[in-house]
C-alpha cells in the first residue's frame, strides 16, 4: 500500500493506494495531526509514501512518515520522475502542476497530453509524446475571477459559481457568472483547438476542484480525471521505489 499526501495552502488530501494503482481510501483533512497519521499506518500499512506540499510541513509528521515507511519521498524540484522535466524554472514549478502531469502520462503515455488543472488557478500544461513535460499556462480561477470583479469594482457583486448558466446574463448577477463561465470555457477550447492544430492526437485531461461547473459542458474527447494530482504523486513513488 502507498501513502499519499498533497498538502495545499489550507487542506490536506490523503489517500492510500494498492498495487494495482487503486485508491482503497481517500480524503481530506484541514489539519493533519499526528494522531491521524499514525491511525493510517494502524489501519492500512502503508510501506512507502509521498509527500507533496506547498508549505513547511511539520518536522514530527516528517519523522513518523520516515519511521514508519520503507520508502518515503517528498517531492521536491530534484525528485527523479517518470517524464522529463523541461521547464525553465523547475524549482518554482507548482508540485500538482507536475504531479498532474505525470499522472496524465501514466495513463495516456506516447500521447501529446493538455492536462487543465481547474482551481484557485487554471493551469494549462502540456507533456509531448515522448514525455516531455514543457510548460503552459497560468490563469485565474473560477473565484479568483469572480471576487476580482468584486474587489476592482464599486457597483459589481459578489457571485458565487455554479453549474448553471447560459451563454448571456440577463441581469447582473448573471452576466457576471455566464462572463466568467462561458469565459472558461471559451478558453479551454480554444487552448485545446490551437494545439490539435499542431498535434491532431492530442489528448486532454481535466482535473482540479473546480471540474464539477464545466463537466459535460466541454467538447468530447476531454477526459475527466478528479484523481490526476493523487495518481501522479503515485507514479512518482512507484517510479522512486523501483529505480
């Protein structure tokens, strides 16, 4: 069994992975303590783990993960991983930018892959055939976009998103949401029509937080993947394991 962890700015998602690469459990945590991690080890044995966070993780946690694991990996810009890793600034390359990107390969691999990430940010990342990872893009986020309105505006609301909207508003509040929905998805496609212009093969995959407002919404041929961050964490491991 695989420990996972991403630890982000505020959660903490955890998940146990078997050999056949399934998630046996997965969840998330605001804080996770000492006494959580040692019942993961009770419950499922955990033999090797990966931990991927985005801040200072606490120095006891790192000692348990250490003691009590075979194997364990923090991700970090020197880690050995599956694909090549051609971007320009590889020590400020986000972790679940990375993570997602290796687990698009694993899945689709000998493929020119788009992974969009759909969070705080969407992040739009391309890995090429021969598994390249090469970069791609940063932008705002569903909210991020949303609350700016709020923020640089004086008269313009605070929208929460939701899965329903139509190509125009008809008020103001739904202008707001269609224009940062519609905007998204216009985006996407876009992004995934100019690159099939280069790479007619090319395979897309969605996954991220914020994936539930566009599911079904988008072209065919986009494969949605909620797991695609846990997964590559877990191809990483693997890969670190077994080299």
């Amino acid at each position: 069994m695989n420990l996972i962890i991403d630890q982000g700015n505020t959660l903490c998602k955890v998940a146990c992975i078997d050999p056949n690469g399934s998630i046996v459990f997965s969840t998330v945590f605001e804080a996770l303590t000492s006494e959580i991690m040692l019942d993961l080890f009770h419950n499922f044995k955990p033999v090797n783990g990966i931990l991927s966070t985005v801040k200072v993780f606490d120095p006891q946690m790192i000692a348990i993960l250490n003691t009590h694991l075979k194997t364990f990996v923090e991700l970090g810009p020197d880690t050995s991983l599956p694909i090549q890793n051609g971007y320009a600034t590889p020590a400020t390359l986000g972790f679940d930018r990375l993570a997602a990107a290796v687990g698009a390969w694993s899945l689709q691999p000998g493929k020119p892959l788009l992974v969009i990430d759909l969070g705080t940010a969407v992040t739009y990342d391309f890995v090429s055939a021969d598994g390249l990872f090469t970069g791609g893009n940063i932008a705002p986020g569903v909210r991020t976009r949303l609350k700016s309105l709020n923020h640089f505006t004086g008269k313009l609301p605070l929208v929460e998103p939701t899965s329903q909207f139509d190509l125009l508003g008809n008020s103001t509040e739904t202008a707001i949401r269609s224009g940062v929905m519609q905007g998204i998805l216009f985006e996407i496609n876009g992004y995934i029509d100019a690159l099939k212009l280069q790479y007619p093969s090319l395979f897309a995959f969605l996954t991220g937080g914020d994936l539930i407002y566009f599911d079904g919404k988008l072209k065919n041929g986009i494969f949605v993947d909620a797991n695609l961050v846990l997964t590559g964490l877990n191809r990483i491991l693997r890969h670190n394991v077994h080299s």
